[in-house]
C-alpha cells in the first residue's frame, strides 16, 4: 500500500497548502483525480484506511497567530463535479436515499472567497471563525468587525432574538475592490496579489484590525450552523433560510433558484454561468443543495462533505496569447520545470503572464514552442496552464524547444528521475551546490511552514547567497548584526528581527527541523510521524531501514530517501553544525513504546452507541 501512503501524503500538503497558507500548487482537476485515486484504494482495501486520511478530515490545520476555537458542529466542505454525468449520478444517489420523497432543489453562486462562520447570541455578534480543519477554526472576530456588512446586532423588529444564531458563508473581494488593492499596492512599489481569492486570505490573516478595514472584503451568507431559540422562524428549507437571514439584516446573495428534477437544475446553471461575466465577484461554478432540510437530515453526510450537496465547477475560462519564450526554473531538490513566459492576457479576474509546463514530456507530447500562439486557461481558476498550441497560427521556423541537458544555474549535467507518482519523467540537477538549489533550501527552512524565521524571505535570502555569507542553512545561525545591516533594504530593526527569529528557531521542534532540512518525499505529515518514534535527532540517525519502513506511512522509497540523506558525511556535518549552533532538536511528538503506563486503559476496546442522540442523526453519529 505504497501508492496510499504516497496520496495520504501528497493530498495532505496540498490540502495544507490551498487551506491554511492559501497558496495552491495544483489544479483543481489534477487534485480530484488524486483524491478518486485516493478515495478508490480506499474502498478497495477498507482495513488500510488512515484515521488521518484527507478523506476522513476537511481542510488543514489552523493558523499561528489566531486562537484556535472549536466548532460548535463541524464545519464541511462540499465535494465537486465537472460534469453532467457526474452532477446527474449524483441527484440518482439522492433520489435512491430518498425514494418515496419528492425532492427540492437550490442552485446557488459557489463564490471564490474563504468560509467564515459567525455566531450571535441573543442577537449580539459574538465570535467569528475560519474554516480550519472543519472541527477547529481561528477566531478572527476582530477582523470580521471590519467588514461594514456584518452587523454587530441582529435586526429583530418586535420578536425577540435568538439565543444563538451561527451562520456561515463566505468572505470575498469584489473585482473592482480587487483591482483598486493592486493598483494601490503597485504605487507603494509592493507585489499585487494574484487572484481575489488570495487577497481575501491574506487580509483575514492579518493580526491588526485597522489594516483589514482598509481593505475591500465583502461577504455573503448561505448556511446555517448551531441554533437555539428560533422558535416560530425555524427555517424548513434553504429558501427559508435565505429569506430569514435577510430579515435579520444579514447579507444573502440575490442569486439563487428553485428547482424540481435535473432539467430545471441544468435550466438554472445555464442562466447563471450567461449571468457570471455580469458578477462582481470570482464564480468557479454553482452549488446544488437539497432544499428541505428535514430530508437533508435523512441522507447524511460522509466524514468531510454533506452526502445532501455538491458543487458543480463551471468550465476553465480560456484565452489566446503567443508564448515568448521558455524558460526553465531550478527548484530546492534540483527539479528542472519549464515555465511559459506569455505576452499579458486576462482570464478569470487575473493578468497572467506565466504559466506551467509542468515537465519536458508535458512540451514533447502538445508540441509546444516558441513563439507559438497558445491557449492557457486557469485551471481550476487557480494555477495558469497551457491547453494547446494554435497550429494554424505558427510561423514556418518554428524550432522544436530542446529541453536543456544541463543546469541553466550551475551548468552541471542534468539526471533523468523518473517517478510513479503524480511526478511523471522529470529532470534534476544533481549538484547541492548549484545556488538555485541553495536559495530554495534556504528559503523553505525559513518557511512558516518549516522552522518559521521572520523575515527569511526570497531577497534577503537572494543577498546572503550571493555575497557569499550563507551556504547552507547552518551557515544562517553564524550571521551578525553588522553583515545583515551591510545589505540592501535591511536597516538595524529588520536585522535584529531576523537574529531574533533565528534564536527563537534553536527550539522548534524536531518535525520542523526534519521537514526544514528538505529532504526527498518528506513532508510536514512524514516528518511528524518519524518523529513520534524519535526522542531527537541523534536516536533518528541511529535508525535504519527496516525501523523506519516499520512506521507507519513511511514506505521503502521514504526510508530509503531518509536513510540516504542521513548517511550522506556532508549532511551528518551539517546536522553536527546545527547542534553546535545550540538548535536543541528534539521531539515533543515522541511517544515512548512498549510503556504500560502510557497506554491508555481503553486502547483496544470496541464501543458501540445505542438509542438516540439529541442533536446527531444516527448516520451522522
């Protein structure tokens, strides 16, 4: 179960990735097909599955800097479909859990921003929580007071306001507020933002208040989460719903159809992606929702999505350019990717004007070169891909593009890796010493995901490497007050920030350090897990093969990669270089085996729960 452990993995970076830094790295169709992959061996092999699996959870983990707060009722996200077919297999479903009911049916804007919930008691807007992990949030309240349109009371009129009230929906950037951010941002000489959805992200993690209120978030509410108190208003269906959240004062979208059976759903996503150039937010598709809710109690929901809704993704908006050139780009592990560098077009609410290639054999197989007229579209409206070329638009000397048999940093010769997984056949470049691969190593260690360093960002990392004062990540931790000073843009203040950040990182914990190093296939999930068998990092150097393979999600390629790395005389002395630099490297995770007093005095019992509960259906339950 190798594959499995390998998607259980990759899935789990990709979810940390789009949910908690809110920097997505794949398509939304190549993550689906992922997670079928996943979601398949699952079901094939039921004894095998991971408590831990993406499958059995929503999300990533909660942000530093926010406190972490429980959901009062688990907060999902919705599964997708791409097609007819597949929305069609869907309603059948439904209609099979529900076979003497006649179904109700919404179709609702799925609106690109981040989920929110916001909770009132006694009418009063107390907490406000992101997503998270679907059971854990990070209470932003104070930047959710910001927004103009969330009221701090409830409009009751003469009844009396619930005792609680959670409602949950999405916060988003308009395009023209997105639009005005940038060209703002572009005056004060500060990067854009890529897309409205990132921004949102990005303005709700900020930990002053007073900078989010400058900028332009919105939001819309569509669903409901604890109640108590609502009496008579106790809403039967999500039209309802809708109608009493309005009544209430709180923002709804005016966009939204009734429907019976699947011609009328189809009728109703065809008037709304005619109407989505006309929005004033990013749209990647409708969500389909079954409308009684009594029924919806009926049907369920899986472990991350409710089994009542789903969520249809409109086609990638697409468009026409000519590709300049292109280049090819040296990651931290040596990986050779070639980009598309394109004249500007617009698509989907962003200028694009890079794109992905994803790999020579990507090039090779849609005869892509230089010069060409190309289509990209963003696919899953996230991440800028080439579709085709034009053929009929290219001029006769058009070479085919040679992919480069050395490294464009360092010029060593390039090694062919050819990959299982999602990967493909790739290129690498094999010296550790090439400076792509060093700033890229440098930069991930200082990552907020790894070993967390303030201020460790792509320019001065780019300074430090090329003066020649930073080699290696040990090098970071032999830096002084002055040699930071002496660099571009780095006065006294950011400097002393920086030494900070690398006192502070001598503590970190060991899975950090271990996914810091940025060893091959080991993630921040991998590393965890190696280290709740490790007391620290000497007793991890002591393991070997078959102790590693042993642990569980650490397969033969991970062991081997690990084993590799640790037995390689010039990662040992770096590793010594860091220990001598005062990093303590040792696990909070570790987990002594074998203790009898550290086993919990249920552990191998079977629970089974009869009768009722009085808030969860059995399903759910």
């Amino acid at each position: 179960m190798e594959r499995y452990r390998e998607l259980v993995q990759l899935i789990g970076q990709l979810d940390y990735a789009y949910y908690t830094l809110a920097q997505p790295t794949i398509s939304d169709h190549e993550y689906d097909r992922l997670y079928r992959e996943l979601v398949e061996l699952e079901e094939a092999f039921p004894e095998q599955r991971d408590p831990d699996s993406p499958t059995q959870r929503v999300g990533g983990k909660p942000l530093e800097g926010f406190d972490s707060v429980p959901h009062a009722l688990p907060m999902m996200s919705l599964d997708n479909t791409y097609s007819r077919d597949e929305l069609q297999a869907f309603l059948k479903r439904v209609e099979k859990w529900l076979p003497d009911q006649v179904l109700e049916w919404t179709v609702e804007p799925k609106i690109d921003g981040v989920a929110i919930s916001l909770r009132y008691e006694s009418g009063l807007f107390v907490r406000g929580l992101t997503r998270g992990d679907g059971t854990h949030g990070d209470d932003i309240t104070q930047n959710l007071r910001t927004l103009r349109r969330i009221p701090s009371k409830l409009r009751i009129g003469g009844g009396s306001a619930p005792e609680v009230l959670e409602v949950r929906g999405e916060v988003f950037m308009s395009r023209a507020g997105f639009l005005r951010l940038n060209q703002q941002r572009s005056a004060r000489g500060e990067d854009p933002f890529a897309n409205p959805r990132n921004a949102t992200a990005g303005s709700l993690k900020m930990l002053d208040p007073r900078e989010v209120a400058q900028r332009p978030l919105d939001i819309m509410l569509y669903g409901l989460g604890e109640c108590r108190g609502l009496g008579q208003a106790q809403p039967s269906s999500q039209l309802r719903l809708l109608e009493i959240l309005d009544s209430l004062g709180l923002p709804v979208s005016p966009h939204h159809w009734a429907c019976h059976g699947s011609s009328a759903i189809f009728d109703a996503l065809g008037s709304l992606e005619a109407l989505r150039p006309e929005l004033d937010y990013e749209t990647d598709g409708a969500v389909i929702k079954l409308n009684q809710l009594d029924l919806r109690e009926q049907v369920g929901h899986t472990a991350k999505a409710p089994r009542w809704a789903i969520a249809y993704k409109f086609a990638a908006e697409q468009a026409q350019t000519r590709l300049k050139r292109i280049t090819v780009q040296v990651g931290r592990t040596g990986a050779l990717t070639p980009v598309a560098e394109l004249e500007p077009v617009h698509v989907s609410g962003t200028m694009v004007s890079r794109a992905t290639l994803h790999n020579a054999e990507e090039i090779r197989r849609k005869d892509i070169r230089q010069g060409d007229q190309v289509i990209i579209e963003k696919a899953g409206e996230i991440i800028p891909a080439v579709v085709r070329v034009v053929p009929e638009a290219r001029s006769a000397d058009a070479a085919i593009f040679q992919f480069p048999t050395s490294c464009p940093e360092c010029k060593t010769p390039a090694q062919k890796v050819v990959s299982t997984g999602a990967l493909g056949v790739g290129w690498r470049c094999p010296n550790p010493d090439c400076p792509a691969q060093v700033r890229g190593r440098l930069e991930h260690w200082c990552s907020r995901g790894a070993m967390d360093i303030e201020g460790g960002g792509s320019v001065l990392i780019e300074q430090l490497v090329a003066r020649g004062l930073v080699l290696d990540v040990a090098d970071l931790y032999r830096l002084t007050q002055v040699e930071l000073e002496s660099l571009e843009r780095m006065g006294e203040k950011s400097a002393r920030n920086f030494l900070a950040g690398l006192e502070k990182s001598k503590s970190q914990d060991l899975w950090r350090l271990l996914f810091g190093l940025g060893i091959l296939h080991v993630g921040a999930g991998v590393a965890k897990t190696i280290c709740r068998h490790v007391r620290d990092m000497q007793a991890l150097m002591s393991c070997g093969l078959p102790e590693l393979v042993s642990m569980p999600e650490v397969g033969g390629v991970i062991a081997e990669s690990v084993v590799s790395w640790l037995e390689d005389t010039r990662n040992r002395q770096l590793i010594h270089r860091l220990e001598s630099a005062g990093l303590t490297m040792c696990s909070s995770l570790f987990i002594e085996a074998d203790t009898p007093s550290d086993r919990h005095p249920l552990a191998g019992t079977t629970w089974v729960l009869t009768g009722t509960l009085p808030t969860l259906t059995r399903q759910q339950a």
